[in-house]
C-alpha cells in the first residue's frame, strides 16, 4: 500500500514504515505530524486518484530528525573583470516515518456483482 501526498509544494511517494526527508515541519521530535493534502492512494489495480485530493485520507507520520542538509556552494563569476561572489546554502529538512495510510480504496469488484445481478434481473 502506498500513497503520494504533498507537503512544502513538493510531492512524495511513501509507504508504511518509510523514512523521508521532506521540508521543514514545525514539530518537535517524536511528535506525530498528519498530511491531508493526499492526491493518491492504491495497491496494484486497487488506486484511488483525487481531483485533485482523495477525500478523507490522511498519511500519518511521526518526527524523527529536525536537520540540515549537506552545504551547496553558489558561485557567481564573470572573468577578467575581477568579479567573483560565493556563498552557501544549507537547507533544513525534517525526516519522517510513515506510521499509517488511511482511506484505503475499496474493492470495487465485490462492491459491483450485486448491482449487476439486479439490473440482469429487470431486464428479463
């Protein structure tokens, strides 16, 4: 089971028991955080897509590391005209683990049969 949810206008792909890295939550360690903003759910055949959320579905997850990433240098340079400006940027992130995937789709298959059997039915 899986699902992809947004979180810091980034998308992510998760499962329970993964660890990621998204943008930096307001969170102490070990809180529990909850991301509503779902966008799809499934297992094999079995997805459910939103348009553009899947109503009712939240990814639990619980705070592990509050950190910043490795440095990344930006450089600019112009030659010959002796112009040279360097600087980093070390961004913060918080790494979550899923603990739960709620609003699971349904089988569709077992919820048709009846409906079709009722309408063969009618018709005879």
């Amino acid at each position: 089971m899986y699902a992809v949810f947004r979180s810091g206008g980034k998308q992510y792909r998760a499962s329970k028991g993964d660890r990621l890295r998204v943008e930096r939550l307001n969170a102490e360690e070990g809180a529990a955080v909850e991301f509503n903003e779902v966008l799809l759910v499934g297992e094999g055949a079995d997805v459910k897509l939103g348009s553009p959320l899947v109503s009712g579905s939240t990814v639990k997850a619980t705070v592990k590391v509050q950190g910043k990433a490795k440095k990344i240098t930006v450089l600019k340079f112009k030659r010959r005209t002796n112009y040279k400006r360097v600087k980093g940027h070390r961004q913060q992130f918080t790494e979550v683990e899923i603990t739960s995937i709620t609003g699971l789709p349904r089988k569709a298959s077992a919820a048709k049969e009846p409906a079709a059997e009722a309408g063969a039915g009618a018709e005879s």
